[in-house]
C-alpha cells in the first residue's frame, strides 16, 4: 500500500503542478478522447470521471484501467504549451512513474509509451519529444558551440539512442528513422567539434550505437548505400573506444544486413570473422557468445557441420560464464541461442531438432522489442516443417509471420517469408498455398 500511496501522490501532484482541478481534469480527459475519436456514446460524464480521477488519488487508491491510462498519457505527454514531451523529467514520464507504483506492468507501460511516440511521428516529431527540456536547452548551446557540452547532454543523447532502439518491433522502421535522424546529426557535429576531451569517449560510444542503429534501420527501408555509409562510420567510432566488443557489435549488426543485401556469404563471413576476434580480446562474454553463434550460422549456411558445431560449443561456454553485469547490457540470450542451434540443425543436421529449437526460441521471444526476431525464428521453424513433409502445417505458421512482417516492415522477415514460400512450390495448386499467398499479397503486396 506504500507503493500505491506514492503512486497516487504522484497523480495529484501531477495534477496540482498543471493547476487542474478534478473537474479540469475530467473535462481534459473527455476532450482528449473526442480527439482520439471515441464513440461520444461511451464518454464518460465530467461528474462520473471526476470521481475516477479522485479515486486514482485517494488513500486508498485504484489503478486507471487501459482506457484511461492512455488519455492520461495524451494529456502529460504534451507540455503545457502543446508540445510532445516524452524524456526523462517529462510530465509523461512522471506519470509512467507513478502508474509503475499504482501496480502497472512494465509490458502495458512499454507499448503505452509506443502509442505516444508514434503520436510524435504522426506530426513531425522526433528528437525534442525524447529529450527534457533541460537538455533540449544545452543542445542548442552545444550545437552552436560544441565546447559547451557536458555530462547531462551526453547522457540525454544516450538515452535518445536507447529509447528508440527500445522501439524495435513495436514502431514501424521508417519511423524510428524519423526519430533517430536528429539524435545522429547531433553526434556528427559534436564529435567533429572541439567538445571537452573527458566527454569523447562517452560521446563516442554514443555515437558509435547510434551510427550502427541508423545503419540497420537504413537496411530494413532498402537503403543499403546509406546502410553500408553509416556502419562505417559506426565501425570507425567503436575502433577508437578501448574495449574492442563495441567494434564487435558493430561488426555483428553490419554481418546480418550484408548477408541479406548481397549475393554469397563471404562478405558476411569476414565482418563475423573480424567480429569474433574482437569479441575474444573484449570484456564482455555475452558479445563473445553472440559473435560465436554467429559465427555458427554462418557455417551452417556454407555446409561446414563441423565448424558450425564447434562454434556453437564455444557460443554455449560463453553464454554460461555469463554471471550478469555484462557491461554490453546486451539482450542477447539463451532463447536467441537456442533460435541459432536451429538454424544450424536446419542445414547440417536433423530438421525436426531445428523445429524443436525453433519453437523453444520462439516462445522466449515474448518482449516487444523481440518481434522481428520472434517472426524470423517462426518462419524458420515453418520451413523446418516443409523439411519434415508437413508443408500444410508449415503454411499455418506462416500465416503467424505475416502480420508480424507488416507491422515492423521489417526487411528481413519479408525476405524469410518469401524463402519459405518458395519452398512451397511443389504444393503451389493446393488452396491452403493460395490462401497464403492471398495473404501475403494484401499484407506485403508481394
């Protein structure tokens, strides 16, 4: 109940700072869902939400369900003002803190926050929706003269960076693009600025992540010119931090974009090859483990069983001397492992283990910023079942994947999903294929 009071304490003083009453409140919040485009017939009455809101506020408060939740983040996610403010020491953010105390789940607050960034994009916003204003206040000092730039800044950057890679798989890509864009010009010219030398490296490293997102995000929009431009620099960046992981990521991010951008895999294999050198004179085990498992796909891919197996082993050892703390903080897991022993089951060894490890894999997959990978691994796992002569079975969980393609418009699982149905063929006049590809055609156009 302590957690709670702090909570609903939280909401008033929300309230109170903006000078709203209860019934301002009230009024905001039907007005705001008349905007949204709420059947009139199911607002509430100022009277009857004005107790609601009482109650979210009281000693013995109630948490607001779903509905009201987001009509309370259209309302603090705008600044007095009107502007979308999203950052650290925002409104929003308040109340994101504060529904977190009323007992909320860190799911249904992750995808409320996706539904007031895509409100950013929706209208041009982008950078400045991520950033509080302090910090929006030193980046234009800092923009106009690098050597004011400082801690706070830095840091505000980072979380930018941070905040839309965050929204992979729950935002379109093209969007994250329009968020990101303002974040990575500001890297660009504070970098090349004379910023205060005990801010670089951090810079730097900011830089570094920021680059190799906006490299994968060019990928996945087809722009693979801009793609390859924007890993360079990334890798250029991460080279000259002292610990070598952060080049191996970057490595690891340009392997599987070039692998789907270019014929073979040999210009794959070498970014993975220079990734696990990296990786292995790094401080960080759990890079070490995803360099290796890639490392392993790739093998697989080529036909070298052997190969594949061993450095599946080392990516195994790696993964268990992982005791947390990992300064990559990356999100790479036993359930992302599990998805690469099937892939190389699926071509070096025995298809139905490689729909077994699909399947656990896919099942681990359940965070939102794990839907493009969730989508790959069950469109692998489909195309195990083709290998298994269960070809009908496999176009029921294709079907799974489309949507999930659509809603990222994700680049890779649009190119697995035509693999896999190109592995169909031999059933192509059978009508659960034409089925499919219905639906593959009003969901992709393709």
């Amino acid at each position: 109940m302590d957690d709670r009071a702090t909570g609903a304490t939280a909401l008033k003083r929300l309230r109170q700072c903006r000078g709203l009453s209860l019934a301002d409140t009230a009024r905001a919040l039907i007005a705001i869902a008349g905007r949204l485009g709420q059947p009139r017939t199911s607002l509430p009455t100022v009277a009857g939400l004005q107790r609601s809101v009482a109650r979210w506020e009281s000693s013995r408060p109630t948490l607001p369900d779903a509905r009201h939740q987001l009509l309370l983040a259209h309302l603090y996610g705008r600044t007095p003002a009107g502007d979308i403010a999203l950052g650290t020491g925002s409104d929003f953010a308040r109340l994101i803190d504060a529904l977190a105390h009323l007992g909320e789940g860190a799911r249904q607050l992750g995808e409320l926050r996706s539904m007031l960034v895509r409100t950013a994009t929706d209208q041009g916003g982008g950078l400045l929706a991520l950033l509080s204003p302090s910090v929006q206040r030193g980046l234009a000092a800092a923009m106009a003269d690098p050597s004011l730039a400082d801690d706070q800044l830095v840091a505000g950057l980072s979380t930018v960076v941070s905040d839309v890679n965050a929204q992979v798989g729950s935002v379109p890509f093209v969007r994250l693009q329009l968020l990101l864009a303002p974040a990575l010009e500001a890297c660009r010219q504070l970098t090349a600025g004379p910023v205060p030398q005990p801010l670089l490296p951090r810079l730097r490293s900011v830089s570094a992540t920021a680059h190799t997102l906006a490299g994968r995000l060019a990928f996945e929009t087809r722009d693979d010119v801009a793609s390859r431009n924007l890993y360079t620099v990334a890798t250029r960046e991460a080279g000259l931090l002292p610990d070598p992981w952060r080049r191996a990521t970057v490595h690891m991010s340009h392997a599987l974009t070039t692998l789907y951008s270019t014929q073979g895999l040999d210009a794959a294999r070498v970014l993975v090859d220079s990734a696990v050198r990296d990786a292995r004179t790094g401080g960080s085990v759990v890079v070490r483990a995803r360099a290796h498992a890639l490392q392993a796909e790739l093998a697989a891919r080529a036909g070298e069983q052997r190969q594949a197996q061993a450095a599946l082993g080392l990516a195994w050892y790696d993964m268990e001397r992982d005791g947390g703390g990992d300064p990559s903080e990356s999100s790479f897991t036993a359930g992302h492992l599990r998805g690469f022993e099937g892939v190389c089951e699926l071509y070096v060894g025995d298809p139905s283990l490689a729909h077994d490890r699909f399947a656990a894999a896919a099942g681990a997959l359940v965070a939102p910023r794990e839907q493009v990978q969730r989508a790959i691994t069950t469109t692998d796992q489909a195309l195990a079942r083709i290998r298994m002569d269960e070809p009908q079975s496999a176009a029921g969980l294709l079907h799974e994947c489309v949507l999930a393609a659509a809603t990222t418009g994700g680049r890779v699982p649009a190119i697995r999903l035509r693999r896999a149905r190109q592995a169909l063929r031999p059933w192509r006049r059978e009508d659960w294929v034409a089925d499919l590809d219905d639906h593959l055609m009003d969901v992709l156009g393709s």
